[in-house]
C-alpha cells in the first residue's frame, strides 16, 4: 500500500457523471478528500452524460447531493468555490467516438498547461451494458494506452456470471494492463474491514489462534433494514447471491481467512487472497438443498408504517423468483481452516441494518466450575462489527461481582466512537485517493472476479432452475426464513446479532 504518497495531477472523467453515484457518493467523497488536503494542486473533474447541461447547472446539481450526503454535511460556500472551479461538463454520447475526441482535447490542453503530466481515471459509473462501448472507443482515440497514467475504474456488478465476468475481463484486458484496471467493491474500503489487516498482523495475540485448532466456527451477516426501494428493475435480474455474496461477503471472508502476507504490496495481498478463494470446497449439486437457503421478502410492518412485499417492489415480476435473501455454508479446505464452518448470510428488509463477523472459539476442554455457575455460559467470541457500530469485542467470561461464584459472558470492547475523535472516511474517499495513487491493494483483481463467480456458479444455477415455491418466506422485519435459523442451528450455533442501541434507528 503506497500510504504516503502524493497523488499526481489527476483528470477524473466521470462516465455517468450526473446518475446517483456521483451525486451520492463520487463528488461528495472527492469534496471531502479537497477538503482534507489530499486532492494535488493540479486536478480536473469531468462530469459525462447524454443530458445536456451547462458547467453551472451541472454543478449546482453536484452542490445539491454534497449537501444532502456528504458526511461533512452542508458545504462551505467559499471551499465549495475552490473545489468547483475544478469541475466541467462535457454533453457526450457513449457510443459516438467524436465526442471521445473531445474528451482527448481537454486531456491535451491539461497536458500542456499543467507542471506535470496528469493521471487519467476514467470512471465507469454507468450501466455495465456500455463498458465494453467505453472501453473500445478510449482504445480508440488513444485514451487508455499510456500504462503508467492511464487508469480505469469498473463500478460492480462485474458480470452477471462466469462466463460473462471472463469475457469482460478478456475485452478489458485487451485494451487494458490488468495495472490500469480498479474492479471497485465498496465494502473493501470500509475502516472496519481495512482494520481486518491490521488487527490480524500487527498483533502478535491472535494469529497463534487463528485457526481450526482453536476456531470452532466463523459467521458474516450483512443485513440491511431497506428494501430494494428504486432498485428493482436492476435487482429482480440479480438478486442476493450476486448482489452481496459475489463481491462483498466473500471479499470479507477472503481477509478473515487469508496466510499471512510477506509484505503490504497490493499484488502480495491479492494473491493471498484468491488463495483462500481457490482453497473454498466447490458444492456440490446434491449438497446445496442442505448447505444454503434463500428468502424472499414479503409485505410486513417497519416502525409503524405498512410495507409492500418484494413482489409487489416497482420492477419486480409479481412471480419473481429472485432472492433478497442468502445464507450459505462454506468450508475452505487447507491446513488452517479444515472442517471449521463458515457460515455467511445477508438479506434486504431484515429486522436490523448491520455487518458482523463474529468468530466463535472452542470451548474450554474441562469446565472446573459447577453447572450453576456457569448457566449463561458462552465460549469465547471474537466480534467484528462493520457497520453501523465500528468496534471490535472480545467476549470472556468473568465472575459477577457477588459472594456466589457465578460465571457470565462480557464483552472487552474497542469501539471506534470515544477511541478516536476524526470522523471516520467513507470507502469512496479511501478508494478514490488510492485509484489517483495507484494503489491497487483494495481493488479485484481479474481472477479473484473469476474464482468468486466460479464458486458460486452451481448455487445460482441450481436456485435459478428450481423455481422456489415458498417465496415470500420471511416477512418484513424479520431475521430471514425459518430455514437460515435451522441451517445454523443443526450443527449447534445460532446467528449472532448486536443488541439495538437505545436511540439508534435501526
Ligand atoms: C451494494 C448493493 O453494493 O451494497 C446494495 O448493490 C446494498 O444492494 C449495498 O444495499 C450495501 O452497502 P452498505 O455500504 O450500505 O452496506
């Protein structure tokens, strides 16, 4: 990881620069990042789009979606000033190669005018159907040749499955070094997922336990309180296993479960972790009725208010057979992790928003207390909370204070709240500063993307041909079917969740 280092002068042409993620979340972070001082002295932000706009309307809608979402709140009139001054808006046609001419001549003029030559990042925030367009036509008009400062960032989904996500790579890479190529998944540049790394390699406490020896089983939830809201004309092709588990889930997993690296070098992390991803047992055909679960939503009641099932979303199939639900069983077979569960499940429209790992230790071999001390006994647990609360805890047992000798589980927390007072970056600041480094560390690499739709592809396969006749199986403000409970709790555990916080919306 080049943490030091100074971006270069940086040209970001923003494809689909006025949809959602550069409202939301692209502008806001790179405001943030000005903010901070990270930005260079020499940079340029060029919204693309087919909607025409002037530089000022274009950036009056920016204004409006820094406003409203970034997490340094309302922006400063005259830092919003500066910051703007760097932001134009080029009306381009994505399959219309003159107007990659135009984007080559503004590319030009930077050239020349600024001290160095700047790096280009050309940002694919738009539908995946017009990648391959995009990528051609920069070929094209030269825009993509230069392999030092020539950068591309592919927003997920990437692919719909195997064999669409090698045929992306194949065309990338044939216009592309695979150096140039930043496969973004958000959950990567999370503060709580990074600490993965540091809290397993700068301390020398756990790594000597970490593994099947003392581990008796690990879990990742990511649940979300939403539904698919305006989504649902994208989410009814896709669907939890593709949305969720492909990228994010396994990403999380591949840093809970990877050797430990030689060194901080991007290339060094990434092949650590496709190794766990080529170490994970395939299922197989006759194993996936036991080992995994799907759910689908159906209407309920949040805080109060009547909410319409998945069926029933806009742009869903009134039939759908999409799931908004997953929870699967995987086993990774090396030395370090056989016959430990991993058990991993995310849902929409579940009872609570929140991203857990929680690693579950072996009992003690000989318990030396009477039962009645030990009636809420709880092996020790290692839990990981992502999101919303950022924290880490580790549940030991200790005597109640009391003239009985009575055992109960606490918890010795480290909570980033109270721990330290800078607000906390969100992922597309720590992503984007690294595309503009040149740091690669918290991106896919192309055979990661390959070796997670590889291992899922039976399950979709299977859950696509099988047309579930239970659906709607969970209701609204649930913690998913029944079946997920039973999926866990045959081998004896059950999921873990963090008690709601007095005052926290859920
Ligand atoms: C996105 C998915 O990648 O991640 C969404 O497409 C999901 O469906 C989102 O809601 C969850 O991200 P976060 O950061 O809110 O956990």
């Amino acid at each position: 990881m080049k943490t030091n280092v100074k971006p270069r002068p940086t040209i970001f042409m923003i494809f689909g620069g006025t949809g959602d993620l550069a409202a939301r979340k692209l502008i806001p972070a790179l405001f943030n990042l000005f903010l901070e001082k990270y930005m260079p002295k020499e940079f340029a932000i060029i919204g693309l789009g087919r909607t025409s706009y002037s530089d000022e309307s274009f950036i009056k809608t920016l204004l409006e979606g820094v406003n409203k979402y970034s997490r340094s709140g309302k922006a400063d009139k005259d830092k919003w000033k500066e910051f703007s001054s760097h932001i134009s808006y080029l009306t381009s046609d994505v399959n219309d190669e003159k107007d990659y001419k135009k984007m080559s001549d503004f590319i030009e003029k930077c050239e020349n005018e600024w001290s160095e030559p700047p790096v280009i990042i050309h940002y694919l925030a738009v539908d995946p159907k017009f990648f391959p367009i995009i990528a051609s036509n920069l070929a094209k008009v030269k825009l993509a040749d230069n392999t030092d400062r020539t950068r591309i960032v592919v927003e997920k989904p990437f692919g719909h499955d195997l064999a669409s996500a090698k045929e992306l790579n194949i065309l990338l890479k044939s216009i592309f070094d695979e150096t140039q190529i930043y496969r973004i998944d958000h959950y990567l540049g999370k503060e709580t997922v990074q600490n993965m790394l540091a809290f397993r390699f700068a301390n020398a406490l756990f790594e000597p336990i970490w593994n099947r020896n003392y581990i008796e089983h690990v879990q990742i939830s990511v649940t979300e309180d939403i539904g698919v809201e305006d989504r649902g004309g994208y989410y009814d092709g896709s669907g939890a296993l593709r949305d969720m588990v492909q990228n994010h889930i396994l990403q999380v997993l591949c840093l809970v479960a990877m050797e430990p690296p030689v060194n901080f070098d991007a290339e060094e992390i990434r092949n650590r972790k496709v190794d766990v991803l080529r170490a994970m047992r395939p299922f197989a055909n006759e194993e996936i009725r036991f080992n995994t679960v799907r759910g689908q939503y159906g209407d309920g009641w949040v805080q109060g208010e009547k909410v319409e099932g998945y069926r029933e979303e806009t742009g869903v199939d009134p039939e759908s057979n999409t799931e908004t639900f997953a929870a699967l069983k995987f086993f990774i077979d090396n030395w370090r992790w056989q016959n430990v569960p991993f058990y991993v499940r995310t849902g929409k429209r579940m009872h609570q928003k929140s991203s857990i790992i929680s690693i579950q230790f072996k009992d003690v071999p000989h318990l030396i207390f009477p039962s009645q001390s030990s009636e809420s006994w709880q092996q020790n647990r290692l839990i990981i909370s992502i999101q919303p609360e950022m924290s880490i805890r580790l549940q030991v047992q200790a005597k109640r204070p009391g003239l009985d000798m009575t055992l109960n589980p606490v918890d010795m927390v480290f909570n980033y709240d109270g721990t330290y007072e800078n607000d906390t970056p969100e992922a597309y600041e720590t992503l984007l500063l690294d595309a503009m480094k040149g740091d690669q560390t918290l991106f896919m690499r192309g055979d990661q993307v390959e070796t997670a739709w590889d291992l899922l592809m039976p399950v979709l396969e299977n859950w696509e041909s099988r047309k579930s006749i239970s659906f709607p199986n969970y209701s609204s403000d649930s913690w998913g079917p029944e079946t997920a409970e039973a999926l866990i709790a045959k081998d004896g555990f059950h999921w873990f969740t963090l008690p709601i916080k007095k005052g926290e919306k859920k």
